[in-house]
C-alpha cells in the first residue's frame, strides 16, 4: 500500500469519525434549533465527502490526491466553520463557508475532468 493511498484512508476515516460525532453531538447535545441545523449540514457534508474520498481510491485515477484533497479539505473548512457558529463564534466565520463549498465543487469538477480524459 502506498504511502498516499493509506494517507487518504486515515485522513478519510477520521473526517467521517468526526462527522458522525458532530451529527450526534448536533442531534442530542443542541438545543437552539439553528445551531443544529448548521452541525446537521456540516456533519452531512463532511459525510458525504469523506466516503466519496474513500470511492475515489478504487477509480484507478491517474491523480486522486487531487480530488480527495479538494474534497476533505473543502469538506473541513465547509463543516468546521459551521461547527464552530453552532458552538458559539462570530458568524461572520459564515463567510468563510462558501470558501469549503467551492473546494468540494472543485472535487467533483476534477473528478469528472479526470473521468472524461481516461483512456
């Protein structure tokens, strides 16, 4: 097993521990109903993304380093901004949101881009 390929299943395996962990926490810890919402899409994205990540290793792609790199580290700073509101900081960290959001897009572009040019 490569040295990248095992990187991405710990990086992969512990954003989705964290995921589930946030969800739950978000489920039964939180009481102010838009705190819970902004935990309930963080731990869906980031989710979301890290079994993607995970997906994307049995593709055989010529870079999947790139696509799980835009996906984990779009899926943390999507997430964690909203994590962080949820338990009380600025909400101009909202702000930053957009900016893991466009990460994850940049997954799935590259992805597909990566798809179409394979032989």
């Amino acid at each position: 097993m490569s040295q990248q390929y095992k990187s991405i299943l710990v990086v992969a395996a512990i954003s989705g521990l964290v995921a589930v962990a946030a969800g739950a926490f978000g489920a039964h810890g939180l009481t102010d109903p838009q705190a819970r919402d902004w935990v309930r899409t963080g731990a869906n994205y980031q989710l979301i993304h890290a079994v993607a990540s995970l997906a994307v290793l049995g593709l055989g792609l010529k870079r999947p380093g790139q696509v799980v790199s835009l996906f984990l580290g779009g899926g943390l700073v999507f997430a964690s901004t909203l994590y962080a509101m949820a338990l009380g900081a600025p909400h101009w960290l909202g702000a930053i949101t957009p900016i893991g959001g466009l990460s994850l897009l940049g997954g799935w572009a590259s992805l597909a881009w990566q798809a179409y040019r394979r032989n």
